[in-house]
C-alpha cells in the first residue's frame, strides 16, 4: 500500500518547527530528509525513523516495523500530532548521523570555506 499525500502533509505539519525539512516521493514512499541527512520516511502511512540510539532513547516502548518486505526494521514514531516532540526526535537522529559521518570522513560538515 503506497502512502498518502494527506498523511505526508500530516507529517510536515507535524515537523513544522523543524528547519531545513525535506521530501522525497519514492516508489509509492516518502524519504524524510533534516538538513539533507535521511532520518526515515513515510511508509503505509507510517513515520518510521533510522533506530540509532538517539532514536531509541526517545522511543523506548516503539514498535520496530519493516517499511516493507525485506527491508532492514525501523522505528515506527507513534506521537504524531506534538510537535515539539517530534522537533526533538528527529533533530536528534540528524545531528547523530552528522556527528557519524564526521568521525568516519574526519570533514566538519559545519566547516564554512
């Protein structure tokens, strides 16, 4: 089941207070993009974010889920509708997959030339 344009805009609603939000439509999907870093998506109508510690610390009873056959199992965020906290959740899971990134390229991606 492909997900909705309505839930997607739900979801934007949702991350409103969250700057730099993106979206990318994907065979019948949503990606979720913070400041360009892909923290999860839309899928069945579900927001599912990357289970990285950030994510489970905010997330301690969440369900994992497929986002579809055979795919690696995310976190199903269930809190949909506060906005503050969904502000904490996924700039949270942006800001440790940045600091990952940084450790393994050794690059400050906060570096202005």
């Amino acid at each position: 089941m492909a997900s909705t344009k309505q839930f997607l805009d739900r979801i934007l609603d949702g991350l409103s207070l969250v700057e730099g939000v993106s979206s990318r439509k994907m065979m019948g999907e949503y990606l979720i993009y913070v400041r360009g870093i892909l923290i999860g998506g839309i899928y069945d109508d579900r927001l599912l974010v990357k289970p990285i510690p950030s994510a489970l610390d905010r997330l301690p009873h969440a369900s994992f889920v497929e986002p579809y056959h055979g795919a690696s199992k995310m976190l199903m965020v269930d809190k949909l509708d506060d906005k503050l906290y969904l502000k904490e959740l996924v700039e949270a899971v942006a800001d440790e997959i940045e600091e990952e990134r940084e450790k393994e390229t050794g690059v400050d991606s906060h570096y202005e030339s």
